[in-house]
C-alpha cells in the first residue's frame, strides 16, 4: 500500500517532533517508489551522508535510552519496493 499525504501527516503527528527524517537507500542511485510505511526507531550515523537504522528502541542488542553523538532518534520512510 502506497502512503497518501494525508496518511504521512496523520502518522507523522503522532511522533516526536524532533526525530530526524530518513529514509532506506537505493544502491544505484537512480530509482524511485511510493512509501509505503513510516517507523519510529533510532539512527546511527557512520559517516555525515551514511549510517543504520534500528528499529524501535534497541541498537543491536542494547537497549536505546539517551541520543549519542552519532545515534539520534529518527523516523524511516521506507518505500514500496
């Protein structure tokens, strides 16, 4: 299922305001598709442009409690294919 604007905003408002915004990454570059879901989870960054995505609140398998410098609370946009 394809998310329509008026779906992202209604699940977007139940969020933190704050969590930052990512989404899963096509290797090539050059591919689209719909969203199709929305996941509250934490972001580890590798790099400035790169990092993983955990979902809910655990980093492999340590609980999540407070923000690092490079693990923040984010939100991912993941797509239809």
């Amino acid at each position: 299922m394809s998310l329509t604007v008026k779906e992202l905003i209604e699940q977007l408002a139940k969020l933190p305001e704050d969590a930052l915004v990512v989404q899963s990454e096509d290797g090539e570059g050059n591919g689209f598709s719909p969203a199709a879901n929305i996941e509250l989870g934490v972001y580890e960054a590798e790099c400035t442009w790169a990092g993983q995505f955990f979902e809910g609140s655990t980093i492999g398998d340590e609980e999540y409690d407070q923000p690092g410098s490079d693990t923040v609370v984010a939100v991912c946009i993941w797509p239809t294919n």
